[in-house]
C-alpha cells in the first residue's frame, strides 16, 4: 500500500510539475538553463509526491486494516443493505444538490457538503435497521451471531503445554494465529544451555506442530513482524491491536500492559483457577511439608494440582504428612495460595473431621 501510494502520487506530482512546469520558468530562459530548470520542478514535484505518498500511504494502510476489522465485527445483510441505503442517499443528494447549487457564491460548496451528509445519514441508517427494512421486503434474515475474534498465542501458553488440551475440549473457539515472532523465540529457548528451557523450548515447539497438524481447527502461522519495536510482548499487543484479536497467555505482566491497552486476554492461569475445587476456610487438607516457607515458622507443601500451600507452624514438620486447616485462599492471575496452620499429623485426623 505505501510504495502503491508512494509511486502513483509521486507520478501525478511530477506529471503536474511537467504541465505547469512553464509556469515556473520565465520565458525569457532559452536553450539548456531553461529546460534544466524545468526538469528540476519536475524531479522537486516527484520528490515531494514520493515524501507525501509515504505518509498517505501508511495513513491508507491503517485505515484498510481499520475497515477490514470493523467488516468483520458486521453481518453480510448489515453491510449489504448499508451499502444499497448509500446509493438511495446519494440519488436523494443529487437532487438536493440541483437545489443548493443554485445559491450564489457557496451553492457549489454547500452542494458537497449536503451531498455527504445526506449519504452517510442514509447509509448509517440502513445499517442500523438493515433487520426491520428486511422484513419490510419480505425477507427475514438468520439470526447470526457476533463473530468471535482470533486468539493470538503467547510463548508462555505454548511452553506452559495445557493450551493444546484446552483447545482439544472445543472451550476455545475462534481462529487461533502463532505469530512468527513467538516462534522465533520459541526456537531460540529450545537452543537455551539450560537443560531445562532446552526441554521446554522444544515441547513448545511439538505443541506447534500438532497444532498445525490438524488437531486444532483455525489454526494459521501469522507472518509479519515490527522491527520498530523491541520484545516479544509489545509485538503481540500491536498485532492483536491490529486485528482485534485476543492474547492467550500465562505471563501475568503480559496480561497487565495488555489490559492497560485495552487488548483482550485470555489468561489460562484463570482458567484453571476457575476449574479448581473450591477450597473453603476451616476445610481439613492432608499434605506434606517439603520445604521451609520465607516467613518465621512457615513451611510449604503442594498439592497435586500445584497449588502452593503456606503452612503456619509447619517448619519443624518438613518431610511429614501433616493435616492442616484452611485459613484462607488467596487467588489471582498469577495462580492460587491457600495459608492454612498445622492442625494433626496423618491421614486420621482428616477422617475423623469428616465424620
């Protein structure tokens, strides 16, 4: 689209330049000084058409991408019978504009004026009651739905290995695009020093590929990248910007800038917290200490799921299966903590608060 612009503008400068290129040069000139300035107005008006086509075109480019994604927000019968009510309001302009030329001086300019006002009244509309004016006709359109935005992917949601599950079950609908950027970077974890990036890194990378294979539906590899921009996260946030997408994603800063741009996320940390049983204050909870906590008397344990379990008390029973007791849950996009204190060692005590 720029270098479209840019050529076409810069051939229609040059070509004005050439036609009133005489205009510019005193007549008095003769010989080679006078054709040499004229050809230098014409290589100034290719020039300055070359400079303006690269603004006009990257203005024309955005506002494209702005009209495809506001296209596809829109139902074919809405755009159809907006586009029909444009016609009828530009028949209805015209013959407004018979009426206002005629006025002295401004008629000509109050002409246009009505013209495009009358236009984008009727087509706006149309758009609106595309549904009643249907039905008017004869015609009763389906009942569609809003269509759903494409999910762009996030390094972190591939590495974390649940999304392609996820996407397995049908919960995540809608096209699912791995940008060429986030590949990028996978490939440059899977060949990490670390043993356990490498490891990861190329998991991400199989997860791909048996996307790709055909186990996800949609499933498409976005090309492109923004050279303008330095890390992975601002690249996806400009690319879901541009396509009115959402990110998925387990990056908890990520999903915060995203929000704050007012890109939509889909976090899959929220997810499972959503999907956890409930654990409620005063539940009894049969775990085993395996560390020290960071605080005085602290110890934590696990559980299955990997919820993080903050045991007060728990310090000197590091290596025991203990009962504790649920004091609270604290939840958020970064995960799940439950802070309970020691209540009784072995799998009895949890038996016996059941009964």
């Amino acid at each position: 689209m720029v270098i479209v612009t840019r050529v076409v503008l810069a051939a229609l400068l040059g070509l004005a330049a050439w036609q009133g290129g005489a205009s510019f040069v005193p007549e008095n000139w003769s010989g080679l000084p006078r054709y040499g300035a004229w050809i230098g107005v014409v290589v100034i008006g290719i020039g300055v058409g070359y400079l303006v086509g690269g603004i006009a075109g990257r203005w024309l480019a955005n506002r494209v991408k702005a009209l495809d994604r506001a296209a596809d927000r829109r139902p074919a019968a809405e755009l159809i019978v907006g586009s029909l009510s444009l016609v009828v309001g530009l028949v209805v302009a015209a013959l407004a504009g018979l009426l206002v030329s005629q006025l002295p001086k401004v008629g000509v300019y109050l002409a246009v004026v009505v013209a495009l006002v009358v236009a984008y009244i009727f087509s706006r509309i149309g758009a609106r009651k595309h549904v009643d004016i249907l039905r008017v006709m004869g015609i009763r359109p389906r009942q569609q739905l809003p269509p759903v935005p494409p999910r762009v992917i996030d390094t972190s949601a591939i590495i974390d290995g649940r999304l392609v599950d996820v996407l397995g079950t049908g919960f995540l609908s809608g096209q699912i695009a791995v940008p060429t950027f986030v590949l990028e970077e996978l490939q440059r974890v899977a060949d990490s020093n670390d043993h356990l990036k490498r490891a990861r890194g190329r998991r991400g990378l199989e997860l791909v590929e048996e996307m790709k294979d055909g186990t996800v539906s949609g499933f498409v590899v976005h090309d492109g990248d923004y050279p303008d921009l330095d890390g992975v996260d601002a690249k996806l946030v400009r690319l879901a910007n541009e396509m009115g997408a959402a990110i998925v994603t387990t990056d908890f800063n990520l999903n915060k800038v995203a929000q704050i741009q007012g890109v939509s996320v889909l976090n899959l940390n929220d997810l499972a917290n959503a999907l956890k049983p409930a654990v409620l204050p005063g539940e009894p909870l049969l775990v085993k200490i395996i560390r020290e906590g960071r605080e005085y008397d602290q110890g934590v344990a696990y559980l299955d799921d990997g919820t993080m379990v903050v045991v007060e008390g728990g310090k000197g029973l590091v290596g025991r299966e203990v009962t504790v007791e649920v004091t609270s849950v604290l939840q958020s996009s970064s995960g799940k903590m439950i802070f309970t204190k020691a209540a009784a060692t072995g799998p009895a005590a949890v038996e016996e608060r059941a009964s």
